[in-house]
C-alpha cells in the first residue's frame, strides 16, 4: 500500500494506490481545528489538532466510500519577505526556510475562529529590541501581541499569513447615455463623544456620493462638475487604525438624469482590494422590463468587512425604481 500527496484545486489530492488499481480524492477540512504554540524554547513551532481529511476511495468491484481521518500535525513558522507561512514538519524532518521573527509560543486558536480553510492564531509576539543611544548595553525587549489570520494554501500544502487590505478603491464607467450616473457608497461611522469615548452604533452610516464626498474613512474622487467620468470612492481604515472599520458597506449606482437606462448604459464598476482587482460587476440582464429610466437605482453589491479587517464581497446585483438618492439610498 502505497500513499502520494498531490495538489489539484482547492484540495488535498490524496493518490492511494492499491495495487495500482485503487484511487481516492481527499478535502481538507480545518472548520473544527485547534492549533497552539507548545515551546518557549522554540518559538516558530505550532500545533495544529483535530484537522479533519474526507476521503473518497473508489475500488473496482465494491461501492464507493468515504473514509475521514483526523491528523495532528506540527508546523514550523517561517519567513519569505513581509509574509509568514506554516509550513509541515513531515517525518520529523524540518523544512529549510527562514524562521519566522514572530513568537507564537504563546499563541491559540480562539474558539469560533477557525473555517474550512482558515485559522486564526491570537497573541503572537512582536519582540522589538529598542537600543539606548547614550548606552549601548542597555536594551529594552518589547512584546506586543498580535492576532494573525492564515490560509490554507493547497498549492504549496501550506498555511499562509493573510494580509488585511488598507484600501477599497471602486470605479464606476459608463457610456453616452444615460448622460449622468451617480455611484453612492453607505457604510458604517462613528461619533466622538469626547476626547476618549467612540461611539460606533451600526444604525448609523455615512453616504458618500457627488454632493457629499467625504467620510472619516471614505472619499469620491470628483471634477469640477459631477457629470465627470468615472468616479472613484477609496475605503481608508479609520485614523490610527490597522484596519478598515469593520461593518457593512453598500455600493449603488443610481440613473440621475438622461435617456435609456442602466441595463444598456455599458457600466462597468471595478472593485479592488488592497492593490488587487477583486471583481468587476455589469448591469444584469434579468428585469430590464422593470426599468423606467431616471431615478433607477442599481444596488450592486455589499462588502463585509470582519472585526480581523478581512472583507467578504456580496454581489446583490437588484434594481429598484422611482429611487431617491439622498432618502432612500443608505
């Protein structure tokens, strides 16, 4: 019995060869898995528990079955530039790679923080070693703790450190008619009660569009005139943050003035996120008979962004009529 690790797609891909006449295909599923750090002493090892592996076995002749595995497996953090990986330490062999600078001999999983292909660590340690200028021999090792994201990554059978954006950037385009299309973005603010106390109520959003173009955390780049093509709304995380502010964002296009209608206007809206093009969004096709023209808005999508900084895109793609861009759009 002879076992061979491959990759394909977002799964392990598990070749079991039976006398080279069995085949079986594996998921790797982390929904239910707990990892840790487990030595002071050894700062970029990490246990991961319970990491479940379905497996599809098919053997000529009998009925085809699935087999599940759970497998605990120890990782050594390592470095390649500014990203932190896990990498698995099979048949007590250590890979060669650059150990990560980070601690995670403290760090654990928290419960409710893991998923089908991602871990969350807390309390990894930032050791920063700040020198007296005036004494040499006197140094000051700070540690600040850290919450950390990773994915799993099936390509290179290894977990890797996921960055949180620091920029949403959306564009909207259109053709000649309609004449003027307006992009509208609702999101969620907060109120200074004083100098120390933020109140952040999820009832209470800000709306960025042409008469209105400035959030604490969002802007529309606009012309002298707000007929001026595209238009662009950058998402900012709040000032001295590390992440965007977490809630539900909401992007519409709404039909202000000119002939046809959104479906045949040739828009086209672009989303990025961080320096990367996420998705590029169309009028749908479905209900154009419902369209009237002017005041027709178009709710393209919403974006949750998690308390971690992370950013879940939900297309919505509906159309609604006779839309009033200040009252109704929030």
């Amino acid at each position: 019995m002879i076992y061979k690790r491959l990759l394909y797609g977002s799964s392990l891909v598990v070749f079991l060869f039976l006398s080279q006449l069995a085949f079986a295909q594996s998921t790797v599923d982390f929904a239910h898995s707990r990892g840790f750090g487990i030595l002071p002493e050894r700062p970029d090892l990490v246990q991961i528990d319970n990491i479940r592996i379905d497996t599809i076995v098919h053997i000529p002749f009998e009925v085809e079955r699935v087999e599940t595995v759970y497998y605990n497996i120890l990782l050594k953090a390592c470095e390649s530039g500014n990203t932190i990986y896990l990498e698995p330490i099979l048949s007590g062999e250590e890979p060669s790679c650059v150990p990560s600078r980070l601690d995670f001999s403290a760090s654990f999983t928290p419960e409710g923080m893991t998923s089908f292909d991602r871990l969350q660590f807390n309390n990894v340690l930032l050791h920063t070693v700040v020198m007296d200028p005036l004494n040499p021999q006197q140094v000051t090792v700070t540690s600040e703790p850290r919450n950390l994201i990773f994915r799993y990554d099936s390509i290179m059978v290894r977990l890797i450190q996921v960055t949180t954006p620091q920029q949403i950037a959306i564009s909207l385009n259109w053709g000649e008619n309609p004449r003027d299309l307006d992009a509208h973005l609702t999101g969620p603010t907060c109120v200074k009660q004083d100098e120390f106390d933020l109140m952040c109520d999820p009832n209470n959003r800000f709306h960025i569009y042409f008469r209105s173009s400035n959030a604490d955390i969002a802007s529309m780049e606009i012309g002298e005139f707000s007929e001026t093509k595209p238009e662009k709304i950058i998402i900012r995380p709040p000032e001295g943050a590390n992440t965007l502010r977490p809630g539900i964002y909401r992007y519409v296009v709404h039909h202000f003035v000119g002939t046809e209608n959104i479906a045949n206007s040739g828009a086209v809206v672009r989303l990025y996120i961080g320096d990367e093009p996420a998705r590029v969004f169309t009028p749908p096709p479905d209900y154009i008979q419902f369209l009237s023209g002017e005041y027709d808005a178009w709710t393209v999508f919403e974006l949750l962004v998690t308390s971690e900084g992370m950013v879940e895109i939900i297309p919505i793609q509906r159309y609604d009529r006779n839309v009033n861009p200040v009252a109704d759009i929030y």
